[in-house]
C-alpha cells in the first residue's frame, strides 16, 4: 500500500478548507457512545485512521458501528460480549485504555493493556490509575501480561486531584463517574475545549456532569439515552496545520467552522507574527501574507496557554520568520522529531539549554533525574528550503514535515503517510484544492 506522499513545493496555498471534527472528541465520543441505551448517532465525525482502528477494536469487543453517511456514525455497544481488550490494540490505539469505563460499566471488571510507549515520550497511565484507585476501582497490573486488571465491587465515588492536569485522564475519570450513585469530584482537571465538548454530550444524554473552574463535580446521572444526534466541534489541531502553512507559503487561506473562543490564544500569536487574520463572517476565518513575519517564542502549555500539538506547526511558520525564534515544550517529552527531518530541507534550527528554575512543577511529563531531556529548539529564520526525502515519526511532526516539503523549491518524498492519516481527513484532497502539488505514492 502507497504510505509516502509526494510533494513538489514552492508556490503559495490559496483556497478555503473546512474542518473536520476534532480526532480528541470523535475518540471519546465514540467510546462512551458504550455506555448509552439504544443507538447513539454522531455527526462530524472524521474518517481517520484512529478513528476507523478504534471503529475496529469496539467491534471486536461486540459493539456495532457503521456510517450511515460520509461522516455520520451509529454505535450501538448495548451487547458487548468481551472485557477483555486485545493486545494488539494496546499500542496502536493509545485511547484504548479508555474502554476501562464502559468495559467497567457492562462487565464491573476488565482486562486492558498498558498503551505503553508512544513516539511523543513515555506516556505513562500512572496518575490515570491513581484516580481510578482513589474512586475505589481496584487495579492491578501484570509485568507478564502487559495487562491491567480492573474490578469495582461497589459504585465509584469520592474525590481525586491529578497531580499535574491530564486531558484524557479527566475524560476517563468523568467517564468512570457516569456509573456512580453518589458523587464524584475530580479536581486540577485539564481544561480543553474538547473535555468541555464531551461533557455536553454526555449531558445531553442524561449525565449531570458540572465543571467549576479546575474542578469537574460528577452527580449521579439518569440512563444515558440519546435525545438527538450529537455533532462534535471541528478540529483545532486542524486549523492551526493550515494556517500556519497559508501564511509561511505567502497564500491566503479562509478556514472554518470553528468559535472564536477556541483559538483565542493561537489567533494573538499569529498576530504578535506578523499573520495577517481576519474573522470574515461567523465561525469563519482568513489567515494571510501580509510582510514580513517576525519571530516569536512560545511555550506549550495547557489549555489555555499555547497548546503542545500546535508547536510543530509553529515551527514551520518561524522557518520563514526573520530572526530567531524559540520553542519551549513543556507538555510532552519528545515532541521535537520533525527537528532533524526539517534539517533535511535546509531549516537552521539547534536545541539549545533551557534554564528552568523548577523543573519538576515546569514540565508536565513525569521527570526522570537520570535523562537528559531536550526540550527547546531555536529556529533562526529566514530559511530558504530545498527537497529532500523525509519521515514522520508522529502524528503532529507529520503534519510540520508535509507543510515544510510544500514550502521548500523542488521535488520531495515523504514517507510515513498513515502515520499523518491517523489524524487528518481528505488530507491530499484538502492541499490539492489549496493549490498544493501532492499525490499519494
Ligand atoms: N502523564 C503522565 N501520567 C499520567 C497522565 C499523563 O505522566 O497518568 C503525562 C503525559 O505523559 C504528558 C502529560 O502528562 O507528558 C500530559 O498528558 P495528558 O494526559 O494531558 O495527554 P493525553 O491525554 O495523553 C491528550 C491528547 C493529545 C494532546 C494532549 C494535550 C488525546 C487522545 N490526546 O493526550 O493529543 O496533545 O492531550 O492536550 O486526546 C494528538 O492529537 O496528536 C495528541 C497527542
């Protein structure tokens, strides 16, 4: 099967794109569709390779699931007839270990493996399994088996804090809360939109679920039945790939539909850069070339600082930027491997020392005094970019790499397109109608 692309770079993207649904709710949607009565219909739904892998793995556990059109999918997962999540799953589907809440929810003990390692670090689930501890979820893992064992005697209830905010762990959490008849409280949440998103959709079913600041209260909630169709918020990730690369190639972009809301902080770093932006009708938005882009430093952080999954991205807009620009990771380990392939191309970037004064609250990954981590680049711009063969380790890197071949003069490869599809709908399609040279080889 064809996995590279093959990019011939240099002209400016011109064009309009729409969204997809966001990949980080289609995911949980799709798992906690699991736990409703009767079928459960979701629209704006991305056909992506997690999405249609995880399509796969809740199949195999006896759940039924189909598209009913390009991007409406019906789930069904009242009959489920496995606990038991296949091995095979475990590190292709990082999402899979959020099946401990419906798994938990039909059978009251499971068997899931460790997601294990991933490109973007170690990925730990240990402050994920404390809080299902702390609700009185008894957990037990086996070196052997690579498996979790997970069993509730009584319904959950009590209160957790995440030492440090982890996105799907607030969302398995509240999942797990759906099934208390008590109370549950989990505080230091992590705050992205796309947590608040899957709340209204288990709200709009008959949880109770409320969120007070870095706080989530979860009340016991009716049978979760849908009322209508649930279409979920289109993908920031998205947006963020295509505009960058509308301004970096000196083109002109409208991208829609997303809120305002949503993109706040990205939107005044492309305006501190130079990006000319533009909100043309509701939901609606213009990224364009307007001069020269001048450079400026980020720092990922949570929601709703600058995101970590936008920071690849970033980068491709300060290979053009004049001056010298520098990226902090603070989210994740490892989530710099498009630095050596956009090396390939001519970028002038380094890794360069960061001082922080207490790194065990700075970064959000788990500190091993024993590693050195590389955790900030340097980006001295402008970069005039040639081709070169390339390949993506990463979802994120992925897309940096792509957009760095359509900006660079010649012909390129690019080796590892599943890898960008498990995250990108109509990915080639998309570039083509922005004027992009591209194919799938
Ligand atoms: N962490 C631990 N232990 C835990 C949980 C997290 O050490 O028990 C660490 C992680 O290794 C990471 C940091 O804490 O260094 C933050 O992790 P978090 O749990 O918040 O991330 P996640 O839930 O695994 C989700 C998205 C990511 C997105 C982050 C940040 C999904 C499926 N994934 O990951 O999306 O970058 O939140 O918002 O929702 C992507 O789409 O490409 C992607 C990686």
């Amino acid at each position: 099967m064809s996995d590279s692309y093959l990019i011939t770079g240099g002209k400016p993207l011109k064009g309009e794109v729409i969204l997809s649904g966001a990949k980080n709710v289609a995911l949980k949607t799709i798992i906690s569709a699991l736990m409703f009565k009767g079928d459960v219909v979701l629209k704006n739904i991305p056909r992506i390779n997690d999405v249609l892998d995880l399509i796969e793995l809740i199949k195999s556990l006896g759940a039924k699931a189909k598209f009913r059109e390009k991007n409406i999918l019906v789930i069904n997962g009242e009959k489920l007839k496995s606990n038991r999540v296949d091995l095979s799953y475990g590190s292709k589907i990082r999402v899979s270990f959020m099946l401990f809440a419906p798994l938990l929810y039909h059978f009251g003990e499971c068997y899931v493996p460790n997601p294990g390692g991933c490109r973007i670090g170690a990925r730990p689930i240990d402050r994920i399994v404390n809080g299902l501890k702390a609700l009185g979820v008894r957990v037990d893992y086996d070196e052997a088996t690579g498996y979790f064992h997970a069993k509730i005697d009584n319904k959950p209830k009590g209160i957790y804090r995440f030492e440090k905010p982890s996105h799907t762990g607030t969302e398995l959490l509240m999942m797990i809360g759906l099934m208390t008849d008590d109370k549950i409280e989990i505080e230091n949440i992590a705050n992205e939109p796309e947590i608040n998103d899957l709340i209204l959709y288990l709200n709009s079913a008959g949880a109770n679920i409320v969120q007070n600041g870095n706080k989530i209260i979860i009340n016991k909630s009716q049978e979760l039945k849908q009322k209508e169709p649930f279409a979920i918020m289109s993908d920031r990730n998205e947006l963020v790939t295509y505009a960058t690369l509308a301004v970096a190639s000196q083109g002109d972009i409208v991208i829609g539909t997303i809120d305002e809301k949503l993109i706040s902080s990205f939107l005044n770093f492309m305006k501190e850069a130079g990006a000319g932006v533009e909100e043309i009708s509701n939901f609606k938005f213009r990224f364009f070339y307007k001069g020269e882009i001048k450079p400026v430093n980020i720092e990922t952080s949570p929601h709703p600082g600058f995101m970590t999954d936008w920071q690849p991205s970033w980068a491709i807009l300060m290979l053009k930027s004049t001056g010298e620009s520098v990226i902090h990771e603070r989210v994740f380990e490892n989530r710099f491997s498009y630095v050596d392939e956009l090396k390939k191309l001519g970028a002038n970037i380094k890794f360069i020392e960061s001082k922080v004064e207490n790194p065990e609250f700075f970064y959000h990954f788990n500190l091993d005094k024993n590693k050195t981590y590389q955790q900030t680049i340097k980006i001295i711009g402008p970069s005039e970019l040639h081709n070169a063969i390339l390949n993506i380790a990463d979802l994120r890197a992925g897309a940096a790499l792509v957009c760095g071949a359509l900006l660079s003069a010649g012909e390129s490869v690019v080796n590892g397109a599943s890898i960008l599809e498990r995250g990108y709908e109509d990915f080639v399609e998309k570039v083509k109608k922005l004027g992009g040279e591209i194919e799938k080889v």
